[in-house]
C-alpha cells in the first residue's frame, strides 16, 4: 500500500519519532517472544528468597512471595499488550462504525449517536470503566470490555469529523451524482481517506488503554492475582516500596517508558499525517 | 516536541525521589511530640480510618470504637485476664440464677453535668434492646425479661432464662450507659458524645479529626492524666508512617511490614499485642465439594500455616482455631489438634474417598482493600495446588465482597474474623445453626448443644470444657479453616510512657502521659 509506505519512509527522518517506533517494536517483541526468555515461571513462589534485591539468579530481584520480578515484568508486558491490543481493536472498531455511520447520515442518527458519545464522554475515563468492571465483575475480559467501551466515543468523535469534512469534496459528491450506491460510497471513497486522523487515535489510545489496565489492576479491578500486570504489580508493592523498592521501581519504569514510546509515535504520526505539513 | 521535554523532567524527578526513599532513612526528622507550648499534653494519634459515627450502641467500626470508648463507660468491665471488673457498678450479684442486680457507683456524673443513675442504666439498656435502635448488642440482651430500678443506685435484671455471657456482654463498650436527655435532644447519638468517662467529647472535623478533651470531675482521682487526646484520619499506611517518623502524631498503628522500619528509628517504640482476630478461609458447606466434610479435612491438612504467618505477617501469627490465643483460658492449644498437622498423603487420601482423586477446580474469594487478604489467597492458592486443588482468585471491592459473605454466593472466601470478648460469640455467634453470623450454611447437632450448654452454664470450669469439646469439634469438621491469629502493633514516639496495649484493652491511656 502505497500510503504506509509514505508513513514508513516519512518516519525514517523523523528521529524523535523512530525512538517511539523502536520503543513499540521492543515491547512488542517482548510481548510475544519474552516468555520464552523468562528465566522462572512468574507466579512460581521461592519461598525461602522473599523481598530480595536484584541478583543473579534474579535481575530484579523477589517479590514477597519470593516470585522472580523479572519473569512478572516481562509476563505483564504480555497482558498490557494484549489488553491495550483487544480493547483498543473494541474501541475503534465500535467507534470507526458509529462515526462513519453518524458523519455520513447526519440528521437524527448523528444526534441520537453523538448524544449517547457525550453522555460517555461526561464520565471521567477511570470512573466509567470501574462502574463497567464493578457491574460486570473483575477479570481480565471484562477489563477489556471496559476499556473497549470507554474509548468508544473518543473514536466515534474522530472518524465522525473527518468523514463530515471528507463528505463535502467533490469526488463524494460527483460519486453519489453519477449514481455510485450509498455503502459503495462510504466503503470505497470514503473510508480510505479518513484513515489519517483514525490510526494517530489509535497509537494514542494504545498507550491510554495500557495506563487504564495499570490502573484498573492498582484496584484491583484488572487481572486477578497470582497473574502479573505491571498495575497490580504495583499495587502489591505498596507495602514493601521502602524495605524493597524494587518491586515498585521495574514495573513502573516499564509502564513509564511503555507509554512514553506509544505517545512518541502517535505524536510523530499525527505530525507526518497532518495534510497542512505536506511539503 | 516541548512537552515531551517537560515530561522527561517530571519523571526523572520522580524516579530520583523514588529511590530517594529507599535509602536507609535515618534522617528522618526529629521528634517534636512534646508537650504543646501551652505545657498542655496532648496525645496526637493516628487513626487508620475515618470514625463512622459515634453512637456506642450501633457503630461496629473500630475507628469509631476506639473514640468513643474513651467517653462513655459499661457497668462492668473486662481485665487483660478476661475476668471481670467493676466500672459504674462497684458491686454486683446474682441471687438466683436468671436475676442480677447492679449496685452504682456514686456521684457519677456525665460530661453534661446530669447525675448518672439507675434511671439511665434502665434508659440505655431499653434504647439498646428496641428494635428501632438497631443496636450491634440487641442479640446480646436478648433473653432480658425486665429491667427494674430498686433505688437511684440499684437495677435488678432479670432473665428469661438462664444466660451465661450475659455479664461479659455487660462488660462490652457497646453496652455503654448514654444519657437519656441528650439522645432526646440530638434525636441520636452519632455527631455528639456524652458519657461518664476519663475524657470528653470535643469536637469532630469531617475527614480531619476528633477531639477529646480530659473530664475534670472524673469519679476517679489523678485519672486521666492527659489534658486530651486527638484522633487524626490517616488513611493511607504510608501517610501514618510518615506521621510518625516526622512526630506529627505520638502513636499510630502500622502493619507488620512497615515495623521493621519503625524499629529502626531510635525515636520510636514499637508495641505490640496478641490480637482476638484470626484469619480464615470460610466454605460453603452447602455447595459441592465442600459439603462433604473429608474435603474440607484434606484442604485444612495440606494448608501450611506457619507459612501463611511468616509470609503473610512477617512471622508474628500464631495458629488459631475458633477462639484465638489471645482469649486465655477460653482458647485450646490448636497445634496439637490432628487437622494442625500438614500430611499431603493424607490430604490425597480424603481428596479421593470424596471422589476426587484428581483434585477439583473452584475459586477463593478475597477483599481487595485489605492486602493481608489478597496475600493469604495467593498462598492457599499456591499450597492448594500440590494436592489438585485449582482456584481462581477473585478480589472483591469491600462492599461487594461483604454482601458475597452475607448472601454465600462464594465456594471459599477468605476473611478475618474477631472473636470479641466471651466465648459464646465465638462459637455460637459464628457456628450455631441459627448463629447470626453463620454465613456458610453449616449445621451440626453436637455443636448446637454445646453452644447453648456454654450460654446456660454458669460455672466457668464446666463452661471451659463445654467450648473446649466445641472447639475440638469445630477444627475437626471444619465449616472454616481456621488460620492464624496475628499480633497488632502500636508504634509511639519514646516519649509517651505509662501506655501498654492488651488484647482485652489495646488503647488505655488513663495513666499514660507525654515526658
């Protein structure tokens, strides 16, 4: 395709935004091939080295149970990952329909869409998916669902603006004049350029739905224990931060630069798309 | 790409301080708890949550208990040996079995002024046993006939029939005397605070704290010798650790992982007490498989308990049954009890005459808020495992998770109990068929006639042996597993002196003042 090879090749130069990319594909290769790296099994308790720094035989030392930190971090990658990938994919995929569907009709179907959005988007991000977990019960689908949900609007807003300023140009209109069917216009003509805005929301929202997952796991809403998520991982480090602050620090700094390289490469992204910077 | 500048900054401010804070801290600040300018010695605490109203008759929380028990006093009153002592009745007795008779301390006045008598005790015992009080210590008086006022310094009690723990329930600060005319005049007792005791009611500032002040014609000479004490709302573990090491409050409880740390600050004791609370994990006994018993036996023997001590509490639990170590001469040595003993092979060996030689799949359910909890799930879970047992971990959030237990939707559940000061509610509160906190649907006929035994006898050696085979009984069937009963800790700055915790009495500060 034509047009990712542009991004590829813009990205290229954009230096800032190469670091994000790297960052992406680290976690992302982590992800996927770090079980396969990880000395122990995460939730494997060594019950006689509880709260142990960092050695050799554990690079970021024991948690209190005696369970390898390092393996944990790197499971958790796997499970922010995963969450921020499935809930996402449910946020867009929900979003790119109703605001395609709201952009392109307009009239009652834009307020009935556009007033349920709003009503979502009055509640903070955090409140609405504890409500959603609280009344679906914690685990980590439902984690999922909530998040999914949440970003829901945030998309539907995104893909509605954009297809409201695509709607107008000309080749839509000459489209729909010379007698092209409805869903043959909007699959066909109005779909591929509207991608822009979409893709920048979803690194964006990537990074957004990994911090909700951490969140929702610091409440003990996310991911049930013995499973690790950096949020949980962090919630359970509460009490030892100061006898043994690695278990606070690695999760952390994984969640810190986690976010960080998602936020760089939307960041980087949405500069490459942007029509107006087009040398 | 500014903000992104900015960002970094922030974060590696973050960082630094982080690891700032690992360090050995020894700096950490001096103690300023001494006495206020004014040579007023106020006593500073750190309160884990925020008191949930201050009525004594209806509020359970120990935020609250804590506060008000300062204020109000019971007619008689527990010593560390469970034994019973005197407080607004000097004397009592007991002509026959089923009438009581309480003799009043005289010149006993409320912190209003009004006179404490015999009228007041009848008041506050009806307030407790009508309906629309809905009093935690209803069910305790409930087999009281009539309340009858003899003279201004004499009430007479008397019984449906026969009630053994009717004189700890006495004893208990939730049958506080209150005085009539100031519930008339609140419409409750939840804002305000009048009794009789060593210290006052000062004032309350939501989510800020509460203020009490000494009681200057308390019945009792050189008592207290604070000028007041003030509860502070800490919440957060660290906020009260941090408290405490700066000497912004003189005393606070902490949890058993944060005390190595506070022993390592010269400036600070550390005090601890053995607890009347225990851990455990609840079953419901009406849901396969835990109705049958031999699996409840196999799970009680492959559960390692000291582990759950040395991991859970840092080593300062002791194995409980029903009624923990801390309630003396009541309590049995659970150690030596056959279920105490870990045999996986015999654990297998229940496991497949229940019909589950390959183990079974089910779920524990915990509290999220109370990381203790979430803890020993973890490692039931893990122990569980070596015998077949899978379990899922469900955290719940505090109100969910106490609706779960009072409705039984769960398979296990894992909680803390407190066995509160007579035997009868550790065992016939949690475990008679009609128990009102018998959640897990058990049932069993010999344990029925022991607890009402024990609420009928007298004699405390027969009631000793009574709950004694109850306790047998119970750890060997096992509606529960009992787990561990852990020790509490006081941290206080070393200037407060005359102050020891007990299980009976964790904060008396009558002689307790700031050097």
């Amino acid at each position: 395709m034509g047009f990712m090879k542009e991004i590829i090749n813009r990205l290229k130069q954009d230096k800032v935004g190469l670091v994000g990319v790297i960052g992406v594909a680290l976690v992302i290769f982590i992800g996927f091939i770090g079980p396969f790296l990880s000395p122990h099994d995460p939730t494997e308790m060594y019950k006689s080295h509880t709260l142990e720094g960092p050695s050799a035989a554990h690079w970021f030392g024991t948690d209190e149970f005696g369970r390898d930190i390092f393996s944990r971090v790197i499971e958790g990658a796997k499970v922010s990952l995963y969450v921020g990938l499935i809930s996402v994919g449910i946020g867009a995929t929900l979003g790119f329909v109703f605001g395609l569907v709201s952009g392109f009709f307009q009239g009652w179907v834009d307020h009935l869409i556009m007033r349920i959005m709003d009503i979502l988007f009055a509640f903070p991000d955090i409140l609405l998916a504890l409500t959603i977990v609280a009344v679906l019960g914690p685990n980590l689908r439902n984690t999922m669902i909530a998040i999914g949900i949440v970003f829901t609007p945030v998309f539907t807003r995104t893909v509605r603006a954009a297809v409201i300023s695509v709607k107008e140009m000309e080749f839509i209109t000459s489209a729909a004049a010379i007698g092209v069917k409805t869903h043959k216009v909007i699959l066909r003509h109005v779909s591929p350029n509207i991608l822009a805005p979409f893709i920048v929301q979803i690194t964006l929202a990537l990074s957004g739905a990994i911090l909700t997952e951490a969140a929702l796991s610091f409440l003990g809403l996310g991911i049930q224990p013995p499973d690790p998520s950096w949020g949980s991982m962090l919630n359970a480090s509460r009490q030892y931060m100061e006898i043994a602050p690695w278990i606070a620090i690695f999760p952390a700094l994984f969640i810190i630069v986690t976010i960080f390289c998602f936020n760089l490469l939307g960041d980087s992204l949405r500069d490459l798309l942007d029509p107006k910077l087009k040398s | 790409m500014k903000k992104w500048f900015g960002f970094c900054v922030v974060m590696a401010a973050l960082s630094i301080a982080l690891v700032a804070c690992s360090g050995d801290d020894a700096s950490s600040g001096e103690s300023d708890g001494e006495a206020t300018p004014s040579g007023e010695q106020i006593l500073k605490i750190g309160n884990d949550q925020e008191p949930a109203g201050l009525d004594p008759h209806t509020v359970p929380a120990h935020s609250s208990v804590r506060i008000y028990e300062k204020v109000y006093e019971s007619l008689l009153t527990l010593d560390e040996n469970m034994e019973l002592q005197p407080e607004l009745a000097k004397e009592w007795d007991q002509p026959d079995d089923k009438t009581y008779t309480f003799t009043l301390r005289e010149g006993v006045t409320f912190h209003n002024g009004n006179e404490m008598t015999a009228e007041d005790v009848k008041y506050s015992f009806e307030r407790i046993m009508a309906e629309e009080t809905a009093s935690i210590a209803k069910s305790y008086f409930d087999k009281v006939e009539s309340i009858e006022v003899v003279s201004p310094t004499k009430v007479k009690f008397t019984l449906s029939e026969t009630y053994a723990p009717f004189l700890s329930y006495v004893a208990s600060t939730n049958a506080a005397i209150v005085d009539q005319e100031v519930v008339e005049e609140n419409g409750d007792l939840m804002q305000t605070a009048v009794g009789t005791g060593p210290f006052k009611f000062e004032e309350w500032e939501a989510d800020n704290h509460v203020k009490l002040t000494k009681f200057e014609d308390y019945y009792q000479d050189d008592i207290p010798k604070l000028d007041g004490i003030t509860y502070l709302t800490m919440k957060d573990e660290s906020a009260r650790l941090a408290a405490i090491r700066t000497g912004e409050v003189h005393m606070t409880t902490l949890a058993s992982q944060s005390i190595p740390l506070a022993e390592k600050n010269e400036d600070l004791t550390v005090k601890d007490y053995q607890s009347t609370e225990y851990s455990y994990v609840g079953f419901n006994v009406n849901k396969e498989p835990f109705n049958d018993k031999k699996v409840r036996q196999a799970i009680s023997l492959a559960v390692d308990r000291q582990e759950v001590s040395d991991i859970v509490w840092k080593g300062d639990a002791v194995p409980s049954g029903p009624i923990p170590e801390s309630m003396g001469k009541w309590s049995i040595d659970v150690t030596e009890e056959e279920m105490y003993q870990q045999d996986m092979d015999r654990a297998k060996e229940l496991l497949a005459e229940a019909g589950y030689e390959d183990g079974f799949d089910t779920e524990i359910t915990t509290a999220s808020t109370y990381p203790d909890m979430v803890d020993t799930a973890q490692l039931l879970q893990e122990q569980l495992e070596a015998i077949g047992i899978n379990a899922e971990i469900r955290q719940l959030e505090w109100g969910e998770y106490i609706d779960t237990w009072t409705n039984g939707s769960h398979e296990m559940l894992v909680g803390r109990n407190s066995s509160g000061n007579d035997p009868d509610r550790s065992i016939g509160f949690f475990f008679s068929t009609d128990g009102s906190a018998n959640v897990w649907g058990f049932s069993d006929e010999r344990v029925d006639q022991l607890a009402e035994k024990g609420r009928t006898t007298i004699d405390t050696e027969k009631r000793r042996e009574i709950y004694n085979e109850a306790q047998e009984r119970l750890v060997d069937l096992s509606p529960n597993l009992f787990l561990v009963s852990p020790k509490k800790y006081f941290v206080l700055q070393n200037n407060v002196a005359n102050y020891t915790p007990t299980a009976n009495e964790p904060e008396n500060f009558d002689e307790t003042i700031i050097e």
